[in-house]
C-alpha cells in the first residue's frame, strides 16, 4: 500500500512519502494542580519516521525552497490545521485518515528531525529530505476528566511470515464514581482505518477492546477505578476490509494450489474467514470461470466459513514468476519474399495473360497477448517480446498494442488475471536468417514499442 502524508500548506498541501510502517500511541496530559493530578485530555501521538520530501522537478533548488515553506508555515501562529494519509491503489486517490476537524482539534507538530536518507544518501538534501515526524491532537468530544492515573505500552512486532501486529495495553485509574472500565474502552482501542484494509482487530469485539476491571472484588457492587484495556489488530496478507471492531472477520486465509492429476493441471483456490461477515467475505473471494468443483462450508457456531473452487488448466497457461515471457502467446503468418504477379483479362475468349513484377517484401504478422495472475496490471508486468532486429523493420503505421486490461475479475487482487494483446507487423527486404518466432522469444522484452513514433 503506498502512502503519502498530506500536511496543510498555504495553498497546496505538502506532501511526503511514507515508506514503512508508523505506530500510533496515546499521551496523556496532566492537570497538576490538582490532588490527586487528573487527566485533562487524552491526545493521540503518530510518529512517522523516514518520510520523503521530494523535490517537486527533480532539482536541488526547488527541494530546498519546498523545504523553506515547509519549515516556514511550522513557525507561523496558525500553523496547519490538519495532517492526513492518502494511499494510492493505481493511482486514485483516497484519504484513509485525517487528524484533524471534524474528528480532531488542537493539532500539533510537536517534532521535526531531519537525516540521511539509508535507502538513498546520495540524493540526501539533492532531490529529497528524509525527515521524522511527530504529530498529535486531541479527539473532540472524548471527556477525559476522572481519569487520575494512565500508563500505556505500545508493542510493535511481526509474525514468521513478516506480518505486522500492533498491540496497545492501557491501564487507567479512575476516581471514586467513574467507571475505569468506561473510561478503557473509550480510550483504549487502536483506530484501524490508517492503517488500510489488510488489517483485522484482534480484539474483534464490538469496542475493538478487551478489558480487565482490576479492583472489581474490593468493593461488593463498586464502581471499577482500575481497569486494563488490551486492543491489538493484525496485518494480513490479502484484503480484509476492516473499517471497524466487530464488522470484519477476525482472521482469514487465501491460497491458491496447482497440482496435477492424471495429465490434468488442476488449480484449487482456497477462502477461509473465521469472525463476523465470515460466510460473505468468503462469498466474495469466489474466483469466477468455469469451474470443475465447488464447495462452501459454513460454520454458524463458530463464525468460520471456507470455500474450495478447483480449475482445470491448461499447462502452458500456467504462471511462472521468474519469467514474463513464459506467459506469451503467439500467432505468426509470413508473406511476401517472391516477384508480385498478376493475371490481365483478356477479351475475345482468350486466356488471361501473366504479368510479373517487382519482388514483394517479405511481411510478418504476429499477433502477441501476454497474462499475468495477480498484481496491478502495470505495463511494467505485462512485458512484450522485444523488437526484431535486421532484417525485420516495424512498421508502425500498421501495427497496434493494447493497455493491460483485466481478462478474469475477482475480488482478491492475487486472483485477478491480467493480459495484454500487440498486432505487430514486420516487413524485410531479404529472406531472414532464423525464423521469428524464435527470434522474438529472445528479443529483449520492452514495456512498449511507441507506435507513435516517439522513442524514450
């Protein structure tokens, strides 16, 4: 998921390039004059490290006055009023979270360092700024007061297969007649939606939150002051779809299986969804075409539901990562190469007379189309076979190349099938020496032939 942070500016908002992960906490503030101290707000922190401002045209000179506005609209008065996360799927661009009006007041950028870029120190302070960020604001209409004592742990760590899980424990103590346990799961829980839609709650209740009264016993029939909120969310490998605690499965599974089965190349697509929405979720992943078998299973009890769908495939179809060019399909005809002659009608119940002429260029039509499961569909996917080399020459009046386009639908990104069709047409003044199609097999692949006559 490719994201870029978006902080007000003046007229445009500058933007920065996140490129990892970002771990959001909670920070109280304390009014000390009062005994015991109390919370008076609770503001949410997100430190952002490593993202990039980058030069809006690649030069030194417009890097260095962007970085002055920036640094200039920090020590006005007014400062920004909103920080927010863009993503980018194919480039359409959708705003995933906001700190700021409505949801959030009083923003804040509490801290701005700058370093050495590790992924690209020679373009360091050349074409971009590597920069640390932290930011905060308070949610309106959160009602702090009550809350005495407050302590947070944030643990950040990633499962064997490098998934990311975010975890907040918050223990709060509350005065005498405000429910700590209240108090939790108002505060406690992570908000899902930056974080995009690969991530689930673990904690999938309806308050996203599990939590502990801590002092429930000492008192028969006492309000909690104690409480401990436990909120964690994890990062998935396909899409989920979460936009809340308690609306999304909780975990799910996405495989995809090729076997063989006397002579037969078979592909079996696996869904699994264990939590609310389970039987839709995996619903929705069914992979359409023809199908040889199809199952669903639906486990009310539990909230677990699988689906198993099984293909039959033909083996030159199938996909190899390594390779762009094992997916390509050929068709080649081949003209031309001999004297051009014709028959001239003659009048009277004689027989046409033969005419020859100039010897025809030898011509070759291919029609190429190239597929890809799963991806973006980018050009930079869907490679085409080189250009012929001598004595083929293109021409590019007469030949044509599609943008990629989707082939088979789905709503799992893995399972899409991708592909992209080229009529190309050759022409040579002398007999080739090889035949094309091993010729174009090992031509270099490129993303484009620029049929409009204009070359990078």
């Amino acid at each position: 998921m490719k994201l870029q942070l978006e902080i007000q500016g003046p007229a445009a908002p500058f933007r920065f390039d996140v490129p990892g992960l970002f771990e959001p906490r909670l920070e109280a503030s304390w009014k000390e004059a009062s005994n015991p101290r109390e919370v008076t707000e609770v503001r949410e922190v997100w430190e952002i490290r490593g993202a990039r401002l980058v030069s809006p045209d690649g030069t030194q000179a417009a890097l260095w006055s962007r970085w002055r506005e920036f640094t200039d609209r920090l020590r006005q008065r007014s400062g920004p009023r909103w920080v927010r996360l863009v993503r980018e799927p194919q480039g359409a661009r959708e705003v995933v979270w906001t700190l700021g009006p409505p949801e959030y007041e009083e923003l804040k950028v509490e801290r701005l360092s700058a370093g050495e870029d590790p992924l690209a120190p020679s373009a360091t302070w050349s074409v971009l700024a590597s920069v640390t960020l932290v930011v905060s604001a308070a949610r309106r209409l959160q009602d702090a007061r009550g809350i005495v004592g407050w302590e947070q742990d944030v643990s950040s760590t990633f499962t064997p297969g490098g998934l990311h899980v975010l975890e907040w424990r918050t223990e709060l103590t509350t005065r005498e007649g405000t429910s700590a346990v209240e108090k939790a799961r108002q505060f406690g829980r992570i908000d899902v939606r930056p974080f995009g839609d690969h991530y689930s709650y673990d904690t999938n209740g309806p308050d996203g939150v599990e939590v502990t009264a801590l002092d429930a016993d000492e008192v028969t029939g006492r309000v909690p002051t104690v409480a401990l909120a436990v909120s964690r969310i994890h990062q998935w490998g396909v899409r989920v779809g979460a936009i809340g605690p308690g609306t999304s499965p909780t975990e799910v599974g996405y495989s995809t299986r090729r076997k063989v089965e006397k002579g037969e190349t078979l592909r079996v697509v696996r869904a699994s969804a264990r939590g609310p929405g389970a039987l839709r979720w995996v619903e929705l992943r069914e992979p359409p075409g023809a199908k040889k078998s199809s199952e669903v299973f639906h486990e009310e009890a539990a909230r677990f539901a699988e689906g198993v769908w099984t293909f039959q495939e033909d083996p030159e179809e199938e996909d190899d990562p390594e390779s762009a060019l094992n997916r390509l399909e050929l068709r080649l005809a081949l003209s031309g190469g001999h004297v051009g002659f014709d028959f001239e009608p003659v009048v009277g119940g004689y027989e046409p007379v033969l005419f020859e002429g100039a010897i025809l260029p030898w011509t070759l039509t291919a029609q190429v189309k190239v597929k890809k499961r799963g991806g973006e569909g980018k050009p930079a996917d869907l490679l085409l076979p080189g250009e012929l080399g001598d004595p083929w020459r293109l021409d590019r009046q007469a030949s044509r190349e599609s943008l990629p386009y989707l082939a088979e639908p789905s709503s799992e990104p893995d399972s899409r099938l991708w592909a992209r069709d080229a009529t190309l047409v050759y022409r040579a003044a002398r007999r080739p020496d090889r035949w094309p199609s091993e010729a174009l097999k090992d031509a270099r692949p490129v993303e484009s032939y620029w049929l409009s006559g204009a070359r990078p």
